[in-house]
DNA sequence: TTGTAAGCGTTATCAG
DNA sequence: CTGATAACGCTTACAA
C-alpha cells in the first residue's frame, strides 16, 4: 500500500560530491560556514542526482515547518478567493508555504482544521472565516503557533486580530445617501450573523439613528447572490419603498441590483441608491458599477505577515489588533460624487 | 529567532499513559493491534496534554505526507477559485491536506512549484494551469510523486491527464447558433494561448469550416472581462458584424456582453447570440443569463482524486487519460431551446 | 572550514 | 498485545 518511494537523501550527495553530510546541509543554508569550493561541488551533485532537501525532516530538526495554515469556508466567493489567492502569495514571498483548510459554517470544522495545523507543525494558521474555539486557539498558542483572525472580531488576546472599520464605512455611506437625497434607509444584510455583517449593520442603524433617520432592517439566507435578490423583493414590496439600501455584502448587493431592475424595472440611482461592500471584482463590471467599499486584501495580507515576521516576543509586545480602512469606491449606483470630486468640481467653477 | 516550541511528543503521553512510545504510537494507527484498554489510556492522556501526532514526522518514516500540491495561477478568478475549492475539499474528504501554490502565467514558475511539491515530499500534484518543464515532471515521477494535469493536454505520460472535451462543446456551440439563423461567426479569444483555450477555437473553426462558414477570429490580452470589452469593442466595428460569438471563457463573455449592451446598445440575443465558457457562478446572474459550457468541476475533482487513491501499480495499469463532457448549459444569450426543451413541446403539441 | 555524533518524533520490525 | 530498537533525513553543537 505504501508506494515504494526512494528520493534521493542528503547522504548520497554527500558521497557524490566527496564531502560529509554536514556539507550538504551548510550547503543548503543560507547563512552557514562553507567553503565556496564544497558549496559548488554539492550544488553539482544535488543537481545532478536531483535532490531535493527534505522539509519534512528540516520542520523537524529546526522548529519551524515552513507552513502557514489558511483556515476558511465559501473559499470560491470572489472576495474570499481573493484574500485566499492574496495570502497564499504573501506566504510564498515571505519564504513560507500554504496549506489551506476548508471549513463549513459550523466552528467545530474551525476547530478540526486547526488540529490539522497542529498536526503538521504550522508555524501560524490564518482563520478567514468561523470562531475556533477558545481551548484550541490557546493550544495553539501554547504550542508555539500563531494565529492571525480576519475580520473576526473578537476579544481574547494571543493572535494578532485584523478587522475594518466598518462603523466607519457605514457612516460613510449614510453621509453619501443623505448628500443624495434619500430619506428612506434600508440595510440588506445575509442571516450569516458574522461579526464584520454585523457591525455594518450596527454602524448603519447607528448612524441614522444619530440623526433620528429610521432603518427597515432585512436578513434572509446566506451572503450570497440570491439573498440579495429575495431582500430586493421583500423589500421593494414594503408599504414604504426605500430609497437607499446598504447591502452588507457586494454579493448581495448585485443580486439586489438585478432584482431591482429587472423585476421591479427600478432605475439605479434615478429611484434608488444602493452602496454593497467588499469591493469584489465584479463591482467593477459596468452591468453593476456599484459604489461600494473595499477590503483592502494586499494590505490585510501584508499585515498579517509582517506580524509573522516578527520574532515572538516582539510580537507580544506589539498590540495585537490592527484596524483597517475600508474606502469607499465611488462608481455608479449612488447617486452624487465622491468627496474629492466636488473639491476639484469647486476649484474649477471658483478658477 | 527560531521560536521556542515545545510540542508534546509521544514519549510524554506514554509517559503519563504509563506504556511504552510504540503503543502511543499504535492508538493513533488505525489498524493496529491495542487492547482497548490501553487505547482508550493513551487517548486520555493525549487530550489530557493536548497531544497531536507530528505528521511531519509521520510522513518521514512513512513513505506519505498526506499532502497534496495544487498548482495554478490567477487563483481568484471565480473558475479557479472554484476549482481550488473542489479540489482542497476533496483533498480532505481523501484524508490528505492541499497545499496551494501560486504561479505567474512563466513555466519556470510551474517548475518552481513543482521544486516546493518536492521539498514537502508531496504525495501528488495537481497542476490548474502551465506546464511545467518536462525534466521536472519526470524527476517528481522518479520519486514517486503523483502528478494530474487538468485541462493542460499534453502527451507526456505518467501523468493523469483530465480533459474536457472541448471540440464537442463548440460544435454543440455551432449547432446553437446556426438554429438560431446566425450566419456571420465570430470567435472571441485570450492571447493566453492555453491549450484548452485553443482547443476550443480549433474545434469551432473546424465545425465551421466543415460546413464551409468562415468565423471571424479575433485574440486579445489575457482571459479577464476587460478583455471581453475589447473584443467586443474590435468584433462589433468590424465592417461586417458578426450574429453570433463564442467567448473563449465566461469571464471574456461578459465582459463582451457588457460592451455590446451598454456601448453598442445591442441586444442580446436579439441582435447577436453570445456563448462563453467555464458556467462560472456569474453567468447565472440575471444580468448575464450567459449561454455556456458547464467545466464538470465537482467531477473532475472526484475523477483526480479517485485515481490518486489508487496503488500506483493500478493507477500505471489505468489508462492515462480522462475526458469528461462540457454540458451546455441554456440560458438566455442564445435564440431558440435546447434540445430537451424542443423535445418536450414538440411531445405537448402532438398531444 | 570540515567531519562526527546526537537528537528531532514517528513508525516498522522483532522479540517477548 | 506489548516494549525495545532501528530506521527516516535533517540540523547543529562539538571537536578536529
């Protein structure tokens, strides 16, 4: 059952070559004493006899596996895929290697893959979606394993913790709603009840509330394309029709613009305003061109491996939590221009 | 700078388990011959220690890692996202873990991936997209590396090929079109140049040509939607505009919809009947409603991985090559119904 | 700079 | 069923 399996081993360079094992390994390490002459010679027969150094067995030795663990579900959605394509790059810049674990919604699956980062001596695991539970993360904290939590939201200390400001972003786009007239607010959130949906929920009704606006709140299904669309329906069919909706999530939001337009043959912005979040590729595509925000995915990786970067006890004594802008992209679904656009408008009509 | 990592090991859960390394070690093996007793001991103080069993290690006395190497580039994009998906929840299903590698569109970089498969002693491969040099394919073969090409058509063997039949899918794509009472044909393609991509256009300038239609081919940038938008943009000024495009992959269609909608003011599939690719979730959305080719993704994922769990002697045994269907799926780009459809009124008339 | 030897955590073999 | 012991392939003091 076992496939017969012979790789070349460091031994064998070492007799092609003429020198000891030890060579063959100072060869292969960066900052280790040899002679450029041995070097040379055990390069040539490690090419030659086609060797490859086993990492398996230098995760063993070192303390270091090399491994970075990617935790995550829906990991096809575009902006999910984004930061998983996002990371896996940053991973291999920075000399490391992704594993990438796949998880349904339910936290347990969290906490399997987790084990499973365990098992393979992850040097850090990467949670994009789902709560592992307390007593595994803080196993693999005592193992000597970081933890980076994105967009989680969460309060126990130990991993690094990269969240938005979605608050921000919300009043954001509350301003942008007002600026453009519309009174009657809508949020279309998904039922997935996570922490970064929620907290543009919160941060919205907030907002309007702060200015004694009211908010119809909608939840249905899962953040997907055609939760947006049924939100569309039952609330483009309330007593009162709003005039702007927040969908929590860009995914929803183009389903929501379909649905509005072809079911309801509403005109975006002319009859309403609708602002998505994520910025995921097809925002950008002219059928939508949706104003929306973006997860500033370069810079969350960036994060999240400079903090890796870091020795440990740097680390601690860093803050463990990093906040990030979501800034809004201007395109076509609200109606108005961005902040900047006026200030230039302003300049040219006062010139 | 190598963190302090302190694991529990083997010999501390003997230890506390009071019995010897070797029974640890066969409480965690499936077929091993425990009394019951001992094993639920051991497994007690496993959990009490927090002990995980160190696949690395595992993986150096066995001649397996468990670990799976999925190689491919533009990993964000919805297709190979989906993919990705399948393929590292089929890893799992198969008690292995995937391990993902990013590439540019260079072979070097394929090798190079190939080169990090090697190092982490990777039971297999499965390369999305590039060839990879055919000394380093051999080399990964030599030491026992399993090696899937998907969609990649190459004659070298050793390898489990899995290909999609594209020739069928744009003769099928023809048939559509001239049923449609399309005439003046035109193929939309990427300058990427893949072999699936150019399998695709031979196959539908053969259908064509063996009925003696001529297609108009026109190549442009990579296979993204702004590329779609190009070609729509060249195809639709030409001085005899075609009726009916095959996009080379739905994100190319969409992008072509997009500009022939909202800058020729074209309407699909009224004026022009429009084919893509790949049934990426978006060709489902309503403002798409895309005619296209199913990739069987789920089942290329199961053929990959039920071949991969095949002995080695079996898997030599097997033919090397799989070729599965691109179903057609109907949507709203195209004039007409599909065959079923045709046969079921035709079925309500005579009754 | 180089070689020798010990150790990393498993599993497989072989006695008992 | 169980326990010692020898690999597996590497790194790294330590000694030369």
């Amino acid at each position: 059952m076992p496939p017969p399996r012979k790789f070349v081993s460091a031994r064998e360079v070492a007799e092609r070559a003429g020198v000891s094992r030890s060579a063959v390994s100072r060869a292969f390490t960066p900052g280790a004493s040899v002679s450029e002459d041995t070097r040379r010679r055990v390069l040539e027969a490690a090419t030659a006899l086609g060797y490859h150094v086993n990492h398996l067995a230098r995760g063993l030795s070192l303390k270091e596996s090399g491994i970075v663990c990617l935790v995550g579900s829906e990991l096809g959605t575009p902006y999910r895929a984004s930061l998983v394509k996002a990371m896996t790059q940053a991973a291999q810049d920075a000399g490391k290697v992704a594993m990438v674990i796949n998880t349904d919604r339910s936290d347990e699956s969290v906490s399997a893959a987790l084990r499973q980062a365990l098992h393979y001596r992850a040097d850090a695991s990467i949670i994009l979606s789902g709560m592992p539970d307390k007593s595994i993360t803080r196993l693999c904290l005592e193992n000597g394993q970081r933890i980076v939590l994105i967009n989680r939201d969460d309060d126990q200390d130990g991993p690094l913790r990269i969240n938005l400001r979605d608050g921000e972003a919300a009043r954001c786009a509350l301003t942008a709603f007002l600026r453009a007239g519309c009174r009657r607010l809508a949020f279309a959130n998904s039922e997935a009840g996570t922490p970064s949906l929620m907290a543009r929920e919160r941060g919205f009704l907030a907002a309007a509330a702060a200015i004694g606006l009211p908010v119809t709140v909608e939840r249905f299904g899962p953040s997907v394309y055609e939760s947006g669309r049924e939100l569309a329906r039952r609330l483009l069919t309330a007593r009162v029709r709003p005039d702007a909706v927040f969908c929590a999530t860009d995914l929803i939001a183009c389903g929501f613009l379909d649905a509005a337009r072809h079911e309801f043959g509403l005109a975006v912005p002319e009859d309403l305003c609708v602002t998505g979040f994520d910025d995921i590729e097809q925002a950008s595509w002219s059928s939508y061109s949706l104003t929306t925000f973006a997860q500033p995915v370069a810079e969350i990786a960036r994060e999240a491996f400079a903090w890796l970067r870091l020795a440990p006890e740097e680390a601690a004594r860093r803050p463990a939590a990093v906040e990030l802008e979501a800034r809004m992209v201007w395109r076509r679904t609200v109606r108005g221009r961005p902040p900047a656009a006026r200030a230039a408008a302003r300049a040219a009509v006062e010139a």
